[in-house]
C-alpha cells in the first residue's frame, strides 16, 4: 500500500481537465441525485458507479487525481449509453453529455487496447465513416454478403464464431442493406410545392445514406410539400457524431470542420437534419470547435441553423392536403432528439394531425433503447437487456406500429420486435408523414 | 474495529458471494470511492464492502456475517440524504437496498401497499395512480430516494403540513435486527397491539435494524386540486402571510417559501414561471373536495394580499402546477447553477419566529462570508437554509460548518428543532445536547441499546461524539483513526 493521503478533494489549479480536454463541468454537480431513477444502466444495476452521478464523480475524481483509469473505472464509464437522460432532468444543469466524451477520449488514448481493436476502430472511424465512397463501396460488399447466400452459410455453418473479438456481434447486427435503387440519394434540388419558406440543406447522412435513402428521399418529399427548396450539398459526409462518441475527438474535429465547410457552400436558411444522434451533435459544433479560431465563429453560425426534422416542421400547421394513414401507432423519442436537443412535443403534435392516426403513449418512450450509436455492439449484454425492456413496453400498448425518428432505434427495436415473432413495424416518422401525402415509390 | 487484512478482505469477499451472488459484492477502492457520501458531499467515508442482496433472507445472512465479523454495517437506499446517515463513517460494509425495490401487493380496497426498501417513493404513486390512487409522503427528491430512506429518516415533504410525515403512513414493516433475526413490527391495519414498535422504528435512522419490507398506506387522489403562488417584495411579508394564513383556521396542503437567491437557481433550471424580481413567493396548495373550495382559496389570496402580497397566481392548468412544483422540489439540485457545492440546513422553529430566525440566518452567514439561499416548507416552520459555498477554496468548508451549528443554536433558542426531516446522522450528533438534556439522551441511548447492544448496525451516528458537547458542532471530513495509523487509504 503507498502512503495514505489524507487530502480529501485536492484543490486543483485552473480548470479540471483530462488531457487537456475541459471537465469543469463537473463542478455543477451537487450530489442531489435526482439523476439517478431516470438513469437507464442505474435502474438495471443499482449500482453508483453507473448511475450518472457516479459517473461525474468518477470523471471528477479522474481529473483531480483521486482516481486512476483503472480497467474497472473504465469499464463503468463505457457503459454509460450517452443518452443523455440525465440532462433533462438535471436542475444544476452539468453539461453531462460533454463530461463523457471527454472521458471516453481519455479511455481511448490510455487504453487503445489490442492491434485488432484499433485496426477496427481506424477502419471504421477513419475509413469507412470519413470516406463515402469507401462506405458505399462497403455497402455493396455487405449487399454481396447477405444475397449471394454467403451470410447463411457463414451463420449455419458456425464459421461467424470463429471472428476475433466482438466481430461476431458485428455480424449479427449488420443491418440488411437495401438495393442500389433503394440507396439513391435525393436529388441535388427539390424545389418548393406551393409558397416557398424557406430554403433548406439536407445532410444525408453516413449509415443513413445507405441502409435508410429511402428516408432520405421522404424526407426531401415532404419539406417541398411544406414550401421548402430542398439542396442537398455536394462533398457532405459524416457529421463526426459516431466519432466523437466513440472517443476518436482528432477526427470528430475534422468532420465538424469538413461538414461546415460543405454547408456553408450552399447558403441555406436551415439545415434539416433526420437522424438524432446528427442532431444533436451539429447543434454542438460551436462547443467542439470553439478552441479553433479558424472555426469557432462560424460554427456556432452553423450550429444555430441547425434544425431536427420534426422541430422544424412543426413550427407551423401541417400543409394539407393530407391523405388517411389508418392505424394505431405508438412513439418512441430518440434520446439525442428527446434529451440531446429536448425535442418532445414536436413530433406528437406533427402525428396528430394526419387524419386516421391514432396515437398512443408509450410508457417510458424517453428510455434508450440500447442502440445508443454502437452500444449495441460495444456493450451486449446491457443493450439487450434495454431493449427486452423497450419491446415489452411497445408490446403492452397493443400499437400496430412503432415511430420513431432515428436508424439505430429503428434497428434496434426492429431486432427485439423480430426476436418476439411480433407483426408490429418500425417507421421513421418521415414515412408516416411522407404517405400521409401520397409519396412512396 | 478491526482492520481487515487483504488476504481477510478476499476470504470476506468471497463469503459474502456466496450470500447474494458475485455481482453483487463490490470491494475495489475505486468502487467504494464513489460510495464516499450520499446528498451531503461534506461527509466522507469508506467501507470495505458494498453489498446487494435481492431478498430478506440476503440481508439477514450478510448481517450475521457482519456480527460474526465485528464488522460495522449501513443500509444504504438510493444516497439522496442530507446528514450523513448512510455512511460508513466506521467502514465495514454497506448493505445496498437498490435491487430490493418491487412492489409486492397492492391491497385497493383496504387503501395499502407491501413495498421493498429500496423502492423509489414516485414509483409507488406511478404504480397505484392508474388506479386513481397515491403515496402522500412526498420529500422533495421523491423521484430519486426510496422508501426505505424515507423509514430511516421518517421523511416529510411539502405535503406533510396536511398529511403528516413517513410515519403517518407506515403500518408494519419487515425487519431484520442487528443481530440477523427477521421480525414483523406493526402489521397491516391502523390500530397493531402491543408496544408501537414500528413506530419507534420509523425515524430511528438505521440504528436499530433494516427495513425489508415495509406496509404502507396508499390514499385516494384528492378530487380538487388548487395552487396558488403569491408573489412578495420583502420576505417578512411572506413570512407574516404564512401565520396569517394558518391563523385564520386554514389548512392547506403544502405552503412553501422560496426566496429571492433560489428563484434565479431554478429560473435558469426549468423555468418554472417564478418572478426574477420578487424578494420571495409562497407556493400554497389546497386539496380535497371540490365543494367549498373556491371560498378556501379566496380567504387564502386574501390573506396573502393583507400581509402585502404583490400578486397572487392561481395555476391555470396542471402542467402549469406541475412546473411551479418541479423548481419547487428541483431547487436543492438548482444551487449547482450558482455554486459548486452547498449544505442544507434543516431546522424547525415555531412558524411566528419565521421573520427573526430568517433575519438572523442571513446575519450568520453573511458574518461568515459565505452565501444562503432558503427555501422551506413554511407552513409547519420547517426551514432549510442552504449555505452555498466553494469546497475547492481552502477553509471554506470549516466556515459552513460553523455557521451552521450557529443556525441550529438559534433554531433550538427560539423553542425549536434541530433537524425536521433529514435526520440527525453524522452531520448534527452533536449538536443533540442543544435540544435534549444527559437525561433524556441517555433514554435515547437505552433505547438504541435495546435494539442494536453489539452498536454494529449503523454507528456513528445520532449520539454527540464530544464528551464537552456544545461549544463546537461537528467537523467536515476527518480522516479516520485507521487512516492516521495508515492502515487504511483513501484513494
């Protein structure tokens, strides 16, 4: 044992960092714990150190120098979902979502882990969402994959357990992906249907782009409907969110910067975006980039033009005319729409108002459902156990479908309905609302 | 106590795995780290063991281990509490209750329900409230805390004024005493034979046992539902409006006060519909039958508009009632906004001292160089002081403390109490003797002895360590005996 230090909390010069990136945060904590019921991983497990109290503790104690990153504090704070629950209903306002990015920041850098896992992270965090040609390319070797019969016969014949790692569950969670038609973008332009609003930029996404461009195109559809000029930027390719979730800040820097770049080419009023976790990271630009003087100004210019689908549409009625979409739905809030951007009553208010829905609550529709970027795949075991909880909830509204308004929650409850033989569907809200005006292809 | 050795500390470990399973017992120290306090972050202690068992029969075996050990042991709920109660303050091992928090039976028709400890208080209303029913204790931090705590602490809440404390509400518990046996204190109906012991045990504070499960009465919503807030430029005038309201025979349910410092703290949070500008606001609420109350809550704004209220606002609908209530009950936590750290004081004088004791409050504290913000459940003279301050700036921890045992003084001069709701702990042992004599600690003592004589089952707490007991009220952290020996670390 080394020497007791009798220090209870050192008074650390300056502001608390880790590795020169800013927890200050912490301090805004008061131990109140009103956090904790609403914590997903804490409901679970009981336990403080993964509670988000725990957590900022932890990345307090970090800071300060009580703690080590030891494998145990490491494992608790990347079982954090990053659902940010916990800022909705935090009254001293600790600018949580923050303080665990740095943290994981700090994980990568002083826990890289083996060659394979980084050769997997660089694969996917520097190759695959930093080129959309790679992605694409990927994309096509997946559809390969899964219709040349390759993806059966791995499954039968036991050859997936073979794959180092957590690439197993990378396999079974690959998503299916679409035809190339299916995978079309939106047009370049898609001019305004009536009196124009306003003048909109798309982002398209990474993922999304390829497993949801069907989405995408509705998406297009429905803001002409509503009097927007739909522009769709050239040279656009991931926002950085997975990235910067995923602890890799150097290239969550760089795709903020690519992605303002790309936008500000084309002058719009607004930029629209479908997917939550994008969201809610662009809004959060002027944060990120706000040490580059190069950037700082312009992306907090960016970032308050930042708008979620249904936040946008729903400053204003509805234009009619809208077509029945007879069925009972049920809507499940993407944290980074519901906590990261505290968008709730939005899309409720847009569903109300397609004749022929019915719109029921879904008990905790503000819980994560495990997907939570790649949780489901760094994290197992908790995300299943989130989504058991999601499925038996959607199950008890007896709703014909789930809405919702973000691929990986798409995915993931997909995954759970599936694994019960349940009939009930998932839809991106933007499909609702694109039949209601007749679209589809 | 003993100091555990490691190769003792594994051996433990692996028994009390085999009690409640092996993802259940934490022992690294950076586990127990964050285990150090609970709500009130200027007490810190370590346990050598966090336990979590799921079942009465866990909780019994790991206290027989503690006994059989000599080792020292808390129950421990979701660590909202404000004194300390739940720490460790001598190590050995903290008995968790968060995976013991079912509600096991609902009884409608004889208005009950048989919950686990570790049970979230909001939960229970959320469970019964389809059904048109609640669970009318209701502490600020109900959406967090259990039910477990509130028996520990015999916790109030705004709504105590009409419907009485944790106590009122509990029926018969479930316990396993401090040395392992499990008995049932009270039982299922309002009036049990025999000596009230579950009344003795509701607000004994973990002393004399754990609770495992607990029987507690559930009640009809209230039909109507009123709530005013009344807005004032001088907090003397909100503190007259609370003896003018109760002085003309009025009972509401819940009125509280929220000053001037703790309206910008939860103004900022949520923005609840509080005046920026006002020196103070009363947030009053009526509840019961419909009938009559409109003439109850016109005597009310009347009251309110004699003692030289600026304006009074009826909540217009429920989501509006539900805001006033949230930066009511956030407010504590809102202080983060303003300041890194706070200590909340919970004193009880008779509602006519309100305006000297305020006045007197805010002299001490200033004298000390320190801010408070106060916001309190008024109506039955319940205040709660929250001194704000800076950890990281050396001496000012001393200086709160200071400063608060000079607040409890005042509070036991004029007549009243040292803590209301949230228990005497580790934080205000010693400042018992301001309120109660040798003789009457010792009954205390004797008590305590009754239930818990090996003194394993949550020490450190309740009883003045000070043999010379009022000159000084207790000091922030303290490294432990075993640390200064350095037996022990802290990490």
């Amino acid at each position: 044992m080394s020497t007791p230090t009798h220090t209870s909390a050192p008074a650390p010069a300056g502001v608390l960092n880790l590795h020169g990136l800013s927890v200050d945060g912490v301090n805004q904590c008061v131990h109140c714990g009103l956090c904790l019921a609403y914590c997903p991983t804490f409901s679970e497990l009981g336990t403080e150190m993964d509670s988000p109290r725990g957590r900022i503790f932890t990345i307090k104690s970090l800071a300060e120098g009580r703690m080590s990153l030891t494998d145990s504090v490491a494992q608790h704070l990347s079982l954090c979902l990053d659902c940010r629950a916990c800022e909705t209903v935090c009254p001293a306002g600790v600018p949580y979502g923050r303080l665990i990015e740095a943290a994981k920041v700090e994980i990568e850098r002083q826990q890289p882990g083996a060659l394979p896992r980084r050769l997997f992270r660089w694969l996917n965090f520097g190759l695959l969402l930093g080129h959309p040609r790679l992605l694409r390319l990927a994309a096509a070797g997946a559809r390969l994959y899964q219709t040349s019969g390759l993806q059966q016969l791995v499954r039968r014949s036991g050859l997936v357990k073979l794959l180092p790692g957590t690439l197993p569950a990378w396999e079974a969670l690959l998503p299916s992906v679409p035809s190339k038609a299916e995978r079309t973008p939106p047009p370049r332009t898609t001019l305004a249907d009536g009196p124009r609003r306003a003048r909109v930029a798309m982002l398209t996404g990474c993922i999304q782009a390829v497993v949801f461009g069907a989405h995408n195109r509705a998406t297009a559809r429905v803001l002409a409907r509503n009097g927007c000029d739909v522009l769709v930027p050239e040279g656009q390719r991931c926002c950085g969110a997975l990235n910067a979730h995923g602890g890799d800040h150097a290239r969550a820097l760089a795709m903020a910067r690519q992605t303002i770049d790309a936008f500000e080419a084309v002058a719009a009023d607004f930029v629209i975006v479908n997917v939550s976790g994008c969201g809610a990271h662009m809004k959060a630009y002027g944060h990120l980039l706000a040490d580059d003087p190069a950037y700082a100004e312009r992306a907090k210019r960016f970032a308050a033009t930042v708008r979620d689908l249904a936040e946008f549409l729903a400053q204003e009625p509805l234009r009619g005319p809208l077509q029945p979409v007879t069925m009972t739905c049920t809507y499940h809030d993407p944290c980074h729409v519901v906590h990261g951007q505290k968008i709730k009553s939005e899309p409720r208010r847009l569903l109300a108002q397609i004749p022929g829905l019915r719109l029921v609550e879904l008990p905790e529709s503000d819980w994560c459902c495990g997907s939570a970027g790649i949780y489901n795949l760094t994290q197992p075991e908790m995300a299943t156990r989130l989504l058991h909880r999601k499925v038996g909830h959607v199950l008890e509204t007896s709703a014909e479908a789930v809405v919702t308004a973000n691929p990986g929650c798409i995915l993931q409850i997909q995954a759970g309905l599936g694994a019960h033989q349940s009939p009930v569907r998932v839809l991106h809200l933007v499909e609702i609302l694109d039949r209601a005006y007749g679209g589809g292809e | 106590m003993a100091t555990l050795t490691d190769s003792r500390k594994r051996e433990l470990r692996r028994e009390l795995e085999t009690i409640v399973g092996p993802d259940a017992v934490l022992s690294d120290p950076d586990e127990l780290l964050v285990y150090e306090s609970d709500g009130l972050t200027l007490f810190r202690a370590l346990a050598d063991f966090v336990v979590f068992p799921t079942s009465t029969e866990h909780v019994s075996a790991v206290v027989k281990l503690a006994n059989r050990e000599r080792l020292p042991f808390v129950a421990r709920g979701a660590g909202t509490g404000l004194s300390g109660g739940c720490l460790p303050a001598e190590g050995g091992v903290v008995i968790s209750l968060m995976r013991m928090n079912r509600v096991l039976e609902v009884d409608y028709d004889n208005q009950l329900a048989v919950v686990e400890p570790g049970l979230v208080n909001l939960h229970l209303s959320w469970k019964v409230g389809p059904r048109g029913y609640y669970y009318a204790p209701d502490p600020s931090s109900q959406q967090a805390c259990t039910i477990g705590g509130n028996i520990a602490n015999n916790s109030g809440g705004p709504h105590t004024l009409k419907y009485g404390v944790t106590t009122n509400h509990v029926l018969g518990l479930q316990v396993v005493m401090p040395d392992g046996e499990i008995v049932w204190l009270g039982g299922r109906t309002r009036d049990a034979q025999g000596y009230d012991l579950a009344g003795v045990f509701v607000g004994s504070e973990g002393t004399f046992g754990i609770a495992t499960k607990i029987v507690v009465r559930i009640l009809k919503k209230p039909q109507a539902v009123k709530t005013v807030l009344a807005v004032f430029d001088q907090i003397d005038r909100a503190s007259a409006a609370v003896s003018a309201v109760i002085a003309r025979g009025l009972v509401p349910a819940a009125m509280e006060m929220i000053d001037h410092l703790t309206i910008q703290a939860v103004e900022d949070a949520f923005n609840c519909g509080y005046p920026r500008d006002a020196d103070a606001a009363l947030l009053i609420e009526l509840d019961g039958l419909a009938v009559g109350m409109e003439g109850q809550l016109e005597r009310i704004v009347e009251a309110c508009r004699d003692a030289g209220a600026r304006e009074t606002r009826t909540a217009k609908s429920e989501s509006e009632r539900q805001l006033l209530w949230k930066g009511r009950k956030s407010a504590f936590g809102a202080y983060g906004r303003v300041s890194p750290a706070y200590m909340v004081m919970d004193g009880v004088i008779p509602r006519t001292k309100l305006p000297y004791v305020l006045s007197r409050v805010n002299e001490i504290v200033a004298a000390h160089g320190l801010r408070v913000g106060n916001v309190f459940h008024a109506g039955d003279g319940n205040l709660h002081p929250n001194i704000l301050y800076d950890p990281r700036k050396p001496g000012e921890e001393e200086r709160v403390v200071a400063a608060g045992a000079e607040i409890m003084k005042v509070c036991a001069e004029v007549g009243g109490s040292i803590s209301g709701e949230h228990g005497i702990g580790l934080e205000k042992s010693d400042f018992m003797p301001f309120i109660f004599s040798a003789a009457d600690l010792t009954l205390m003592q004797r008590l305590k002895n009754a239930f818990n004589p090996t003194g394993l089952c949550n020490p450190g707490k309740i009883f003045p360590t000070k043999k010379s007991c009022v000159e000084v009220g207790p000091v922030a952290y303290r490294p432990h005996a075993i640390e200064e020996k350095g037996l022990a670390q802290r990490f």
